[in-house]
C-alpha cells in the first residue's frame, strides 16, 4: 500500500473521536487510537461489535447487518446508546452512522463519544456528514457528449487538464467498446432517470485502461429540465480503492484533519477541514498551513492555538499532534477541534457565576442595611419601652411586698409577668439587631449545653426525647454566656413546635476546618477552625421558600398570638455578633438541623464562682443619680432610700453636675442614665470624676450603644445596669461597684 494511505491511516490515528468500521458480519476492520482508548483495549481489529457492548445485552451483528441492508439516509445523526470497556465498566455514548460502498463491500462507520465526558458537543457530533469527495472525478457533460466542467478529481483520475477537455466530447476518456453504454445511460439521464454504482471502464491520458465505479445522475437547468448529465467517477485500482476507502472514512470523521508536509504545506486535508476553514479541498493541498493556522505546527498541541478561516475571521483551536514519514519525508498530522462553542460556554458560565455572586452581595448588602435600620429603630424603642417597663415592674414590686398575702399582690404578680415578657421580648429584638450587650468570656460549649439540658428538658415537654452527642477536647469559643444559652432555647422551643406529635431533639457539637471553598466563607466567614453546634429535630421541617425567610425578623409561620417571629432572627443576630454563622437545612416531612459555627480560640476558660455572695445592704452611703425619666428617677431614688442609701437625684445631666459640685458631703457613686437630653451618661461621669475622682460610676440603659464598642462589648472600665432592672438588680448592682471601691 503506498505511503498515502498509511498517512490516511495515521490522520485516524489523531482523530479526536472514536472511530469504529464493520463489515456486514460485525467484524471490526478498522478502529483508531481514540476507540482502543475509550474502550480500553487494543485488541479490537478483527473482533466482533459485541465485545463494545454490555455482555448481558443483545447482539449487536444481527442489527448493524439489517442496518445496513435496509433503506437509510447516507449518515445517521448521533444516538444514545450504552456500551462497555475492557474492564466491563459500562457508559453512555452517542454514535453517529454512516454507511459506506467501498469497492466489492459495504462498510458502517460509526463515531462514537462519550456523552460523560468533558467538551463532548452534541450539536457537533449531528453536524458531521459523510460528503462527496473531491478526490472522485466529478463531470458534467450536455446531452451530447460534450463535457461542460472538469473538476481536479477528474484531472487527477485522466490525466487531462480542464482546459483540454471542456468543450470536447467525452468520448476521449471512453474505450470504443463502452461508447454504446453511454449512449444509451445519457439516454436515460435526458429522460429523468439515473444510474447508481455503474462499473465500467475509463482510458488514461496516456491510453491505458482502468476499472471505474460511476454515479450518474441528471443535470438540471433553471428551468427545470434536463439539460445534461453529472457523472461521478471512482478508480476501483487496489492503489484508488484503498485510497478512497480512507478517505471517505476520514471524510466521516467530525472534526477537521490536516496533513502537513516538511515544507509546511497541506498534503491532505479531509471534508472537516473545508467546512472549518472554508476553502475547498482543491484549494487546500499545497496552501501553506500558517494560513490557517497562524502559529504554525511545529509547536506542543494544546487548546491555545488560534485559527484563521478563508473570511478572515479567527477561532480557538484545539489541535492534536502525530507524525509520519512517506515516500516525501514527514509528514506532520493534525487533528483540529473548533473550541469556539465549549469557550463560549464556559464564559456564559463563569458570566453567570459572576452574576449570581452580585446578586448575593446585593442580598446580603439589603440585608446588612435592613438589620441597621432596624438596629437604629429597636435602640429608640428600647430606651423609651425599657424605662417604662422599669417602671411598672418596680412599682408592681412595691404592691408585692407592701401588700402581700392581698387581692392586690395578685394582680401585681401578673402585672410582673408582664412586665418580663416584655423585657424578653425587647431583649430579643436588640439581640437580633446587633445592639445587645455583650460580655464575652472564653467558654466550653459542651459545659454550657450540660448546664442548660435540665431547663431545655422542661421546655420541650415528656414528648419529646432530648439526647446528646458532644466530642470531647473541643478548643473554647468567645461568647456571651447568657446569649449563648439564649441560642438553645429559642433552637429547642422552635423545635418543639415544629414536633407536637412527639419526636427526637439532639444536639452535638463538633469541630470543622473552613476552608476557601467551604460554603460558609461566601456567608462572609474567614477560613479557620470553627467548633460545631447541631440541633437536629424529627418535625415537620420547611420548604424551601421558608428557610429562604426563616431569619428574617417577625417573620412566622404559627398562628396569630403564638409566635413572634424573633426566635429564629435572635439566634442570627447573637451568633454573627459572636462571629459566626448559621445554616439552615429541612425538608417537609422529614426534619430541620440548625448548624452554628462559631470560631474557635485558644484563650484560657473561664469558670464561674461557686455562688454569688450576698451583699449587704447600704450603710449611709451618698448615691447621686441622674435620670431624665421623672418615674423611672422616682421608683430608683425610692428602692435606694430603702435599700440604705442616701439619694441626690437630678432630672438630666446639668443639674447633675451642679449637685456634684455644691454638695457638702461625699458622693460615694454616680448612678447615671447613658442616654439623656443636653448630655449624654458618659459626658457627665467624666465631668463628676473630674470634680470628685474617688467616685465610682454605675451606668444604667436600655440601649447602651454610646458605651459600647463596634462589636457590642463594653468599653473597659465601664459598668452597665441594664433596663429594665428589678429592685435587687438595682441594689446588687450598686453593692458590686461600691464593694470594688473598697
């Protein structure tokens, strides 16, 4: 065989795609180095088409033979179709058909891809078609003889040039025994009819003779009629047929394929390639290859190269790289693959990532702006409600002592109970808004879920079994530890609620390691160890379109009067102030897990004293306090008075001041409120201080913003009575900061 058709060969080699051939006895004739690599195995020439299939699936043979014996188009699009590798594994391919007539047999040649596999193109894979080569002799001739066009196949196959031969009759490339033969096949061509798969006899040039296969079809003018005949013609030489049979098989090959010769000059090129780059393959054998591809190919392979196509337009290439030496020297083998389509596709990806991340950051921007403004709106509220609240719950004290065992101690007790719910309720709203206090202290989580069970197993009620699974050795975290019991309550509640029939409540803790692809860091969390806490409940769970507003505050799905909508909003706000943050996953029917992270740190625990000592009472001491509230300065100056204390009381922070500098006596402590008209709390204790050093300052608020941090925290030094305080709060809290004077 000459050196054309191995380097037909080889292009198959560096074929991208599969490439199978069979007989009609399912017998593999041919199959490249991409098939033995999708399959696996390279012992595939002169096998059966079974072994490309499942072994427990039906034969192939029968099929592909009724295939090819019946009425088909020329090249079947690609099909789904499950086969098998060496090692038995199975996969899903797409196979495109195309039968074949090369010399005495019928050839099926199948390109087959794997649908699984990255940059597998569909659309590609039906655009590819078995197409007439310009490697047949194509003429047409009028009615009489006289050839109208000579294309370069047919020079190549006579020996004539198109020059020589057009306006003369055919009669000259036709032995004298077959001129009767064609008479009679114009004949029936002039009258509509056509001859397929003709055998017959042409002369060369140079007088010999060579066996033909012909196609022979009618030529029709613009009006419609028969105005002369196309003939198709094949050289049936063992030299043409061998050619031509791996050329139509690189013909039916998806993907362009080039030959390059030492000179950097295309020596074969097959349909592919004129359909990428747009040149007719008569035009693309000798053209110099940096024409189409500008880099050339001597160069790696690689999917960075570019190409130029006949308009002057540019596409990325992927190209694949072989060689081969022939009776001309070598022969470099190019495998071409259009990458416009998968770049376009993963620039619309990464288009779209880009687009949902805007939309997160707008997202997660309203909401920042959302938890401010209600920030702002829930700290003018508190310090109003909360000094009002001081006031009822104190005086709803006084009726509880002064008038015990009365009708009137009975109304007061709910008149508490009230009142603390009230408390609760703005505690939460501050908590969620990121304006809460905070006194943060390293903490064992597993100790802080131990000592909060007890009081988590009477709120969820006997129906409900709460268990735990807690690792050992976990590092502290830093957080408040009121706020974080707060976090299990409103978890465990919820959870109840969502169980009425019964169920299973369970908290574990453990540690996880955020990396730069961990899911939380597009939440805004820094990579880094983070300690787990998991509530997990057997409920009801959530759709989807709840867990998308289950943080959002007042947001709820209970009925009227039986829930707030802040449970849920608390949580968030508390563990994100603690920097953390909280997930959310449910599904309807089968449960809902709460996951905290929160960050994990290496500062020693704190352990709480064993009790509270009981401070003793005032002995005389002077307290100077400063209240705006004419009711809430009342109740405080009378729960002092009979706590001990001797009062000086100012309704704002000038008058204040003034009593500070004309009093007589000592003043023992400052108890001022954080937030007064004409001058704020902390203005006035600097100015007290200044005139009476040995001072101790209690602040008191119900929204203690101006002597708090960025991050909630009190400023050092700073000591904070919250609104609303009961009696024993009050005088507890003034022991404390009169003690420490001490």
């Amino acid at each position: 065989m000459r050196w054309t058709v191995r380097l037909a060969e080889s292009l198959l080699e560096v074929a991208p795609d599969a490439l199978v051939v069979t007989g009609r006895d399912g017998v593999i004739r041919l199959a490249n180095a991409a098939a033995r690599d999708l399959f696996g195995r390279d012992d595939l020439l002169g096998r059966s088409v079974d072994v490309l299939v499942p072994v427990n699936g039906p034969s192939m043979v029968p099929r592909l033979a009724a295939y090819m014996e019946g009425a088909h188009p020329p090249r079947r699009p690609g099909q789904p179709l499950t086969m098998a590798r060496g090692t038995g594994a199975q996969f899903l391919a797409d196979i495109a058909l195309s039968v074949v007539d090369a010399d005495d047999e019928r050839l099926l040649v199948a390109t087959i891809r794997d649908t699984g596999a990255e940059g597998f193109d569909p659309a590609q894979s039906l655009l590819a078609s078995i197409v007439q080569s310009s490697h047949d002799a194509i003429v047409t001739t009028d009615l009489d003889g006289l050839v109208l066009s000579w294309n370069p196949g047919a020079e190549r196959l006579y020996g004539y040039a198109a020059g020589e031969m057009v306006g003369r009759p055919k009669d000259l490339i036709i032995p004298v025994d077959r001129r009767p033969d064609e008479a009679e096949i114009r004949a029936i061509v002039g009258a509509g009819g056509r001859v397929d798969r003709h055998r017959t006899t042409r002369l060369r040039r140079d007088g010999t003779e060579l066996a033909v296969s012909m196609l022979v079809s009618p030529l029709i003018g613009p009006d419609g009629r028969t105005v002369g005949v196309t003939t198709i013609t094949r050289d049936m030489s063992e030299r043409e047929r061998a050619e031509a049979r791996m050329q139509v098989v690189l013909d039916a090959a998806p993907d362009p394929l080039l030959g390059v010769g030492e000179d950097d000059r295309i020596v074969l090129a097959n349909a592919s390639a004129e359909r990428l780059f747009g040149f007719p393959r008569s035009d693309l054998t000798g053209m110099p290859v940096r024409r189409l591809l500008p880099g050339g190919v001597r160069t790696e392979a690689g999917p960075s190269a570019g190409a130029r196509r006949r308009d002057g337009s540019e596409l990325p290439v992927e190209i694949t790289l072989n060689t081969l030496t022939g009776e001309d020297g070598l022969i470099t083998l190019v495998g071409v693959r259009d990458m416009s389509e998968r770049l376009a596709a993963l620039a619309e990806q990464e288009r779209l990532r880009a687009e949902a991340e805007r939309q997160k950051n707008e997202v997660r921007q309203q909401r920042t702006q959302r938890l401010e403004s209600l920030g702002q709106l829930a700290g003018g509220i508190a310090h109003d409600f909360n000094n009002l609240l001081a006031v009822i719950l104190n005086y709803a004290e006084f009726i509880v002592e002064d008038g015990a065992d009365t009708p009137f101690a009975l109304d007061a007790e709910q008149i508490l109970r009230a009142g603390r719910r009230g408390s609760e309720l703005t505690h939460q709203l501050l908590a969620f808004a990121r304006r809460e206090v905070v006194r943060p202290k390293p903490l064992d989580v597993n100790r802080v879920i131990g000592e909060v069970q007890q009081m988590l197993t009477r709120s969820i009620g006997e129906h409900i079994t709460l268990g735990t699974a807690l690792v050992d050795g976990l590092p502290a975290v830093v957080a408040d530890p009121g706020q974080l019991e707060q976090v299990l309550v409103n978890l465990a509640v919820n959870a109840r609620d969502a169980m009425p029939a019964g169920g299973h409540l369970t908290i574990d803790t453990g540690l996880v390691h955020v990396d730069e692809g961990h899911p939380a860091v597009r939440e805004g969390l820094h990579p880094g160890g983070y300690v787990r806490i998991r509530v997990s409940d057997t409920g009801t769970g959530m759709p989807r379109e709840v867990i998308e507003q289950a943080f959002e505050p007042f947001f709820t799905t209970k009925p009227s009067g039986e829930g707030t909508g802040l449970g849920l909003a608390t949580v968030y706000g508390i563990v994100v102030q603690a920097g953390g943050t909280v997930q959310i996953y449910s599904e309807p029917g089968v449960g809902t897990t709460i996951s905290i992270l929160l960050p994990g740190s290496d500062a020693e625990l704190v352990t709480d004293d064993a009790g509270r000592a009981v401070r003793p009472p005032g002995r005389g001491q002077t307290v100077l306090v400063a209240e705006d509230e004419p009711a809430l300065r009342e109740v405080t100056t009378r729960i002092l008075r009979r706590g001990g204390y001797a009062v000086l009381s100012a309704a704002d922070g000038v008058a204040a001041l003034q009593l500070a500098s004309e009093h007589g006596g000592p003043i023992d402590l400052l108890l001022t409120d954080v937030v007064m008209p004409g001058m704020l709390g902390r203005v006035l204790a600097e100015r007290v201080l200044h005139l009476r050093p040995s001072t101790r300052v209690l602040f008191m608020s119900g929204y203690a913003q101006p002597v708090l941090t960025s991050n909630g925290i009190l400023d050092p030094g700073v000591h904070l009575l919250e609104k609303p305080f009961t009696g024993a709060d009050l005088l507890n809290a003034v022991a404390d900061q009169l003690t420490a004077a001490l």
